[in-house]
C-alpha cells in the first residue's frame, strides 16, 4: 500500500495520507503498518495503547500532555470530521510553543502522527465524530497537564465560529508559560 508521509508546520508532527482503495462495496485502506511507516512516523517507539473516543458537535478537548512519560499518539477519524492541533511543549526545542493543525476526518482517511513532548487538542466540526489513536506510553491521569485551548501566547486558529464545550479539566487548562512542560 503506498501511504504519503508529509510534512507540518512542526517537522516533527507528520500528516498521513493513505492511498485507499474504492469499489461499489466500500474502501480499504492500511491505518498502520511499521514496516510502511518505520522512522518517518513512530522513530522506533513501539505502540502500547488504542484509544477510541466519540464527541458530539462542539466539544474541544486538550490541551493534554503527560510529563515524566510522555506519549507518541497516531489520530485518526473514523466517524465525522475533526481541527486535530499538536503544540511543541519541550522547553529545549527551538519550536517550543508553536502549533500546527489539520482537518481529519472519515471521508479523507488521513492520520496524524504526533510525537511525545506535544501537547495534543482537538475540536469537533461535525453532528459527532469518533476518533482512533495508538499510544507510545499507557495514559497516567496522575502526570496529566492541560494547557488553555485558548492561550494568547500559542494563537491557535481554530476554525470555529461559536464558543466550544470544554470539560472541567479542559476548562482548567494553564497557560504555557505558567504550565509544567517537559525539558
């Protein structure tokens, strides 16, 4: 199968692309495949966790991160349509603070691969959307961070135009700057 790796705004955030293929009974395409992927996506972490979520119109989550632990996370949509945003959080890194975003959803199959030391967040655009992603750490709740979705000094542009539902830890998220990040 021949997936496009590409490249983001961040180097380190890869953008996913399948080749999928179509006939009158459906599609079929390869979500993941270490040997396809290899260094280019995973750089040598082994997944250890599937998550599976499902949120309705609205909903923003993120934006979350584990310090001590952090994980690799491969997101995908296999309902409805999602603004998926991945934030350098690494206090070393030359793009720390800075964003990239992409629009996943069921009808265009594509993925995004983003690596341990990112904060992750996403929004809803459609009635619902479930979402897919592999983990390279297990989740730990107790080493958990939330940064604002909105934070002035990061300037994500969601593309939404009426307030978002947030959850009480999302709700509670800290800004970059006064936020525990990963050296």
């Amino acid at each position: 199968m021949g997936n496009k790796v590409m490249a983001t705004a961040l180097p380190e955030v890869k953008l996913i692309e399948p080749e999928v293929f179509c006939d009158e009974f459906g599609f079929c395409f390869e979500s993941f495949s270490e040997d396809e992927f290899g260094d280019d996506v995973s750089l040598g972490f082994n997944f250890v966790q599937d998550r599976h979520l499902r949120a309705a119109r609205g909903v923003l989550r993120g934006l979350h991160y584990q310090v001590q632990r952090p994980q690799g996370r491969l997101v995908q949509v296999v309902v409805g349509e999602i603004f998926d945003v991945a934030v350098d959080v690494r206090l070393n890194s030359p793009n720390f603070g800075k964003w990239s975003g992409t629009y996943l959803s069921a009808a265009n199959h594509r993925q995004v691969w983003v690596p341990p030391g990112f904060a992750h967040g996403f929004v809803v655009l459609s009635e619902m959307a479930e979402c897919l992603w592999k983990t390279t750490e297990y989740w730990f709740p107790e080493l958990e961070r939330c940064i604002l979705w909105c934070d002035p000094d990061i300037g994500i542009e969601w593309p939404i135009d009426f307030e978002p539902i947030l959850g009480t830890k999302d709700a509670a998220g800290r800004r970059l700057y006064e936020a525990e990040n990963i050296a």
